[in-house]
C-alpha cells in the first residue's frame, strides 16, 4: 500500500518551519486510506540553547522540523537514529528546502552507527558540505534554488550509494515546489 502525506499536512509542516522558532516533532499514523497523519505532536524544548524535541516516540516512522534558524538537511543523529537500529522505519524531516526523508529499504536488516569514528569519519565530509552549500544558499532571496537543490542531490545519491544503502538506510529529499498533490512516503 502507498501511503501519502496530504497537501494539508505538508502546508502545515512548511508553515511550522517557516514561522516556528522551535522545533515541532511527533509520530505519523496511517489510516485505513493511506493517508499518513500527524500525531502526538510536541514542540522542542530550549536545550543548550537550542530548540530541540526530546519525545519518547512509540511508532516507526516519526517527524520532527528544523526550523530556519537551525540545520536545514537532516543531522548526523538523525540519520543515525534509523541506520543504528531497525525501530524506525522512517524519519521525517521537513526543513527550509523541502522534506528530507531518511529511511530503511525493506528486507535489509545490517544497520550501521555512523557515530562510530571510522564510518563517521566517511560521512561527515559530505554533511559539511551539505552545511556549507545550503548556509551560502540561504542568503539568496529565492526560496527554492535549483543549483542548490542540485548540489544536495549530489551529496545525498553519494552518501547512498557508498555508505549507507549498503546498510538499508537512504536519504532522500523533496523540495517544496515539487511536491503538490500530497507526499508518497517510505514506510
Ligand atoms: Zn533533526
């Protein structure tokens, strides 16, 4: 069964990160229809100076956002958070250039802790790069650049093909003005 997020949720994910601060973070239920839906929602707290969600989160596959003024692709925990363990299938991650999704490939079950010094040593180069091209970027006016975009494709089909679909994990992202008719969604 495909399961999507409706074009509803999505403006509200967009709207949260465009105007909210903190970071919003919860669970995604599906319904009988496929329909993917927010639940459980909880805004981030001020931990060390930044606005992060710390949720006990009892389904695979989670959302949480980063707002304008934190990271705007997902971070090394967050990708660990599902290529680590098997718990999650799915992590949603909506930010300033669309919506991230890092998740499992079905039937795959090595996992890899990118924490560890020598993997993380591998992919760390990539998510500095992804830091910097995006950081240059947001001084642009355009809210969707396209050279950027290209640039984030490049690094994340790099980082899956050589590091993490080894291990069952893929990053993918879906700029905003791409998506119209609702999100398909990995589950
Ligand atoms: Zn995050």
């Amino acid at each position: 069964m495909s399961v999507y997020l409706s074009q509803d949720t999505i403006k509200y994910l967009e709207n949260k990160v465009l105007t909210c601060k903190r970071e919003i973070c919860g669970e995604i239920v599906i319904d009988t229809n496929g329909i993917a839906h927010l639940s459980n929602e909880a805004i981030g707290q001020n931990i060390n100076g930044r606005e992060l969600c710390d949720h006990q989160y009892r389904t695979p596959i989670i959302f949480h956002t980063h707002p304008l003024n934190t990271y705007s692709y997902p971070s090394i925990e967050d990708i660990n958070k599902v290529s680590k363990r098997l718990n999650y299938s799915c992590s949603i991650i909506a930010s300033q250039w669309g919506i991230w999704q890092v998740y499992r490939l079905p039937g795959i079950t090595k996992t890899i802790d990118i924490m560890e010094p020598k993997n993380h040593e591998k992919i760390i180069p990539y998510i500095r790069d992804l830091h910097y091209k995006t950081k240059l970027a947001s001084n642009v006016s355009k809210p969707y650049d396209e050279t950027t975009i290209r640039y984030i494709h490049r690094n994340i089909d790099y980082i899956n093909d050589n590091i993490l679909g080894v291990y069952g994990t893929i990053i993918e992202i879906t700029p905003w003005n791409k998506i119209s008719k609702g999100l398909k969604i990995h589950i």
